[in-house]
C-alpha cells in the first residue's frame, strides 16, 4: 500500500507540473519539485498550493475503500549563494515548518 501511494503522488505531481519541471523521490517519503521560472515567493506559494491540493485530493482506490493523502510543503526560491546544498537544507527546514503547523500546510521562505 506503501508503494501505491508513492505512485499516487508521484503521478499527481508530474502531471500537474510542466514538462519544463522536474520532480522526483528524495528519499523516504519526500519528494523535491524543481519549478523554473517562478519570480517570487508569492508565485511560488501559488504552485506549491495547487500541488498541496491535487494531492489532497486524489486517492488511491483499495478495493471498495479509498486512501487519501495530504502533503507538507517547504519551498524556496534559489538565491545566487545557493548550494545544492543550502537549497535543499532550507526548503527542508520550511517543510518541518508546515508540519509543525499542522500537517497539509504551505511554507514558503
């Protein structure tokens, strides 16, 4: 059941995002979306929105029962300093924020 809502939310991700994104697993249950082109945070948190809410609303069909899912967002806007790195640490540490404020929430920073 594990795997299937991985795929879920794989699939949900990749086909709300354009070709010219990327997304992937980054481990565990994380997943890292490479967005090009976002001018700002406001933008930003408007396409990690749309994410959080396809997710939330997909599910996975269990026989005559479904399983549905929410997500924690962290996202950042890439800063010329950035390391792989410090990217991925900061956009990691906004998404323990979202957490902490109740799971299924947007952080951006």
């Amino acid at each position: 059941m594990g795997d299937g809502v991985l795929q879920m939310v794989a699939s949900t991700l990749q086909h709300a995002l354009r070709s010219t994104d990327t997304t992937g697993r980054w481990g565990g249950e994380e997943f890292v979306a490479i967005v090009y082109g976002v001018p700002d945070g406001q933008t930003l948190f408007k396409v990690a929105e749309k994410l959080r809410l396809l997710v939330e609303h997909s599910s996975l069909s269990l026989g005559e029962r479904s399983l549905a899912v929410t997500v924690s967002i962290g996202g950042t806007i890439v800063v010329p300093s950035d390391t792989a790195e410090t990217l991925v640490r900061r956009a990691d540490e906004l998404m323990y924020q979202s957490k902490r404020a109740g799971r299924n929430k947007t952080t951006i920073g």
